[in-house]
C-alpha cells in the first residue's frame, strides 16, 4: 500500500480524531465557548473556533413543527427572553412553540445580564463585545451545520431525548432528521453524534453505520466495552469526575473514543490533557485547555 492510499485509510477510519493537526486531545467547546458567549449560539461556536478549538458541543431538540434548533433545556425560559416575549405560554416548552416563533427570541442578552461565568465583569469578555450578543438569535441544526462547514470546524451533536429501552417516535424524527441534514451537507467526517438515550444510538448505528456516534453517560456501564459493542457506537462520552484510569485503558485497548465532560477546573485540565487515552476534553473553558496545551492564539 502506497503512502496515500495509507494516510487514506487511516482517515475513513479514524474520522473524527485525524481532523485535528494538533497532538493532545481535542478541544472542544462545550455548547459553543460558553464560559465567554451565550451557549448553544452561532456567536459562541464562531468565538471557540478564533481561540482555536478543534470543535463545538451543541445540543439539539425539536419545535412544535418539527424544526431542529439548539436548546440545552426542555424549556425556553432560561436562555431565552420567552417568558417576557410570551407570558402566558408558560412553562415554555421547546416543543410547544414553532420555528418562526422561536426566531422572535433573543438568545443573548440573559449572558450579558447575568454574565454567568463572571468573564464579563473580569473583562475577559470585553463590555462591548458582550453588546453585540443582545439579540443573538437561537440557531437551527442547518445554520450551525452551515457555519461549522465554512469553518472547516468540528461539531459534537447532542441529541436531546429522554434515554429508553424503545425508541420513541420524536426521537426517530429528531434523529432522521439529523442524519439527512449531515448527509446533504457531506459532514460525515466532521461530526460526532452522542446521546444520553441509547435507544437512539442502536437505532443510528443501523441507518448511519457511516456517522461517528457516543453514548453520553453519567455513571460508566458496569460491561462497558461489550455494551458499547452492542450498541455499535465508536465512542464513550462519560462524565469525567466518574472515569478511572482503568476504565480509560479498558475503552482505549478496546478501540473506542473517549470524549470526557464537562471538565473546567485548571487542575483537572491540566491532568486530563496528559492522559494519552482520552480522544478529547468537553469544556466551558476552551481557552484555558488550550493554553495548557501550548495552543493560546
Ligand atoms: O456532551 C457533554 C454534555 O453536554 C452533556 O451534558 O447536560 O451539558 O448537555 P449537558
Ligand atoms: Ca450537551
């Protein structure tokens, strides 16, 4: 086999993991860099790519008329000045307003009033860049698909479902819909997704064997490398307080990923960027991953 045809395979199989020119683990900024943006916003996902991010953690639910949009919450109310803009709609649920609805919302200025991580009033966010996310609008899957792909960036796409034995109908809706949005863009190579609802995982691994997929876990499996097998996922996402260095070396040896989240204490940065078993560390704090890694811009 020719060097080419080497490098080649290597990329088909590794995905994900090759996109990055860095050594180290991937960064990636979870709901976009939220620590420095309002999350799950094109503005946040475009900010964690000028620090240099290898990619985005974005989380995805559907509306009433079946749109995909990013929202972390069941609810509107957090993020979103829905409540003001709508207040007899309460408990404003995701799934009980339409696209053409949700696109009334702003989706920024709840960071720049709260300024939840403090990075504003620290003037890591400067007071007049923090204006500009006044009126910032809540994304669809397509616009965030769009500008990951003229960024030549990576998306972590988490779909948002209660996690089941069964499949549910939303979720087979949330997920086709996924599937051609990625398919119709030609993303394949560029996208991770995971889900906290292993009924949607099985279901992906028959109709996209093609898609990287990771199973979002709180506490590890007790059979993790068979059950992951069973699955047919290419990844472990835990959650990283809960991993042990042998379960690290059980999925590695084993040929999965691992995505470990939602790790933003220096301390724990620091340790985890030097595990050779991890494939990428989730965070708020993209910037500070990447200045332990050497890659501050
Ligand atoms: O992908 C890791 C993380 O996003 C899962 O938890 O609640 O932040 O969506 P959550
Ligand atoms: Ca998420």
């Amino acid at each position: 086999m020719n060097l080419g045809l080497i490098v080649m395979a290597t990329w088909l199989f590794a995905g994900w993991t090759n996109a990055s020119e860095n050594s180290g683990p991937l960064v990636i900024a979870h709901r976009g860099a939220r620590s420095l943006a309002p999350e799950n916003t094109l503005a946040a996902a475009k900010l964690a790519w000028r620090l240099r991010a290898d990619g985005w953690e974005l989380d995805v639910r559907m509306t009433k008329d079946g749109e995909l949009i990013l929202m972390h919450d069941e609810t509107l109310s957090r993020t979103t000045n829905a409540p003001s803009l709508f207040p007899n709609r309460s408990p404003w649920l995701v799934s009980d307003f339409t696209l053409a609805e949700i696109k009334m919302l702003d989706a920024g200025s709840w960071f720049v009033g709260q300024d939840p991580y403090g990075t504003i009033a620290t003037g890591e966010v400067l007071a007049d860049e923090a204006l500009h996310f006044r009126g910032e609008k809540v994304p669809t899957l397509n616009e965030a698909l769009t500008l990951t792909k003229e960024l030549s960036f990576l998306a972590n796409i988490e779909l948002k479902s209660r996690p089941s034995f069964v499949l549910s109908p939303q979720a087979k809706t949330l997920t086709d819909r996924t599937v051609a949005l990625i398919r119709e863009m030609g993303l394949e190579k560029s996208v991770l997704i995971s889900s906290f609802d292993p009924a949607i995982l099985r279901y992906l691994a028959t109709v996209a064997p093609e898609i990287p997929k990771g199973l979002l876990v709180s506490s590890p499996p007790p059979e993790p490398v068979s059950y992951l097998q069973a699955l047919g996922v290419n990844a472990l996402n835990p959650r990283y307080d809960l991993v042990t260095e042998n379960l690290l070396q059980t999925l590695s040896m084993a040929g999965f990923q691992i995505y470990i989240w939602t790790v933003n204490e220096p301390t724990d940065l620091q340790r985890f960027s030097s595990d050779s078993h991890i494939t990428g560390i989730i965070t708020d704090w993209p910037q500070r991953l990447l200045a332990i890694l050497g890659r501050k811009k």
